[in-house]
C-alpha cells in the first residue's frame, strides 16, 4: 500500500466482478418485475423526473434510492400475489 492510500480519509468502495454482477441481475429482476405506471409512480414518490427513474433502471445512471422504491414496490406486489 502506498503511503498516499495509508492517508485517505474516504474509503472507495472496490468494484469488483461479484458486486459488477450483482447489480446486473439486480438491474434485470427490476426491469422483468416493473409494470407499466410504476417508473411515474417512483418518480413522484421520490420526486424526480419520470426520465431519471427511467435511465436508472436501464443502467445509465446509479441512484439507490430508485432501485429501493423499485424493490419495494415489486416486494408489496408480490406479496399482494401470494395472499
């Protein structure tokens, strides 16, 4: 480890093959579950615009908290199922 590493206050989180493949099918299970109207219902949840929500979910941008409403969402609507 170089001594310039040793002296960093803000650790960066590895990227790593795993964490790389994790978010893909994280990404595809999002993308197959979603049904039409839940990307608005996000966006206005979150408030953000619609196009956003929508780039995230395609992977072009990264934001957490879409992908957790997202979850969420597909969570109660499966759950919903099972009942």
């Amino acid at each position: 480890m170089r001594e310039q590493d040793k002296n960093k206050i803000v650790a960066e989180p590895e990227k790593s093959e795993s964490n790389t493949l994790y978010m893909v099918s994280r990404l595809e299970f999002i993308r197959l579950k979603l049904q039409r109207g839940d990307k608005k219902i996000i966006a206005e949840k979150l408030n953000v615009h619609p196009e956003w929500v929508s780039q995230v979910i395609r992977g072009i941008g990264v934001s957490e908290p879409v992908l957790e409403e997202a979850e969420r969402i597909i969570r109660e609507r499966l759950a919903e199922e099972e009942e």
